[in-house]
C-alpha cells in the first residue's frame, strides 16, 4: 500500500495570553469561547504552568478574523467593564505548521 503525503498551505494567524487563573476564566467564560466558539477560531490549547496562571494559544483563521471578534464580541465588553489587564500578544501567520492527520480507511 502506498501511503501519499498530502502538504497544503495553511494560512493562520496565532496570538497567546497568560492571565492569572481568575482572569482567565472571566474572559474565557463571558467571551463564550468554550461554551461557543467563534467560527473563525481554528484551533485553542490553554495550560496552567503551575504559577497562578493560564496560558492561552489560540488560532484564527486570519487577522480579518480576530478583528470581526473584537467588534462582535470584546468590544460590548470592554465598554461595560474596561480593558482587561492581560491582553493577547499577537504573533501574526506562522512560518511552518505541522498538524497530524491520521490516514482515514485502508
């Protein structure tokens, strides 16, 4: 059986967060983005390094992305309750990105 490799462009745009835990969950919980997350939101990992913190990795599908979330939902927000603390440091499209897919059939 012959096994193809399959390489694609992928155009996406990364940017992490650390907040302290409480923080975290506050924004996590009133931006909906584990109870609904937004349609341009590829891929999200978060951690707790042991500190008191989150660390956040999250992936757009463009920078045109993260700004349409801004507008529908951080921007209400932000109003209401003013800037968080922490925000996320925006790392722009990555240079390579590697992403197992297992073989699907024989």
């Amino acid at each position: 059986m012959l096994a193809l490799q399959i390489i694609q462009e992928v155009m996406v745009f990364v940017e992490t967060i650390t907040q302290p835990t409480a923080e975290w969950r506050y924004w996590t919980g009133r931006l909906r983005m584990l109870d609904d997350p937004p349609a341009a939101l590829v891929a999200s990992i978060a951690w707790e390094p042991g500190d008191g913190t989150i660390t956040n990795v999250n992936v757009w599908d463009s920078p045109a992305a993260v700004g349409d979330f801004y507008l529908e939902r951080v921007r209400a927000i932000v109003e209401d309750d003013g800037e968080p603390e922490h925000k996320p440091i925006r790392h722009g499209e990555p240079v390579h990105v590697y992403v197992r897919c297992e073989q699907q059939g024989t």
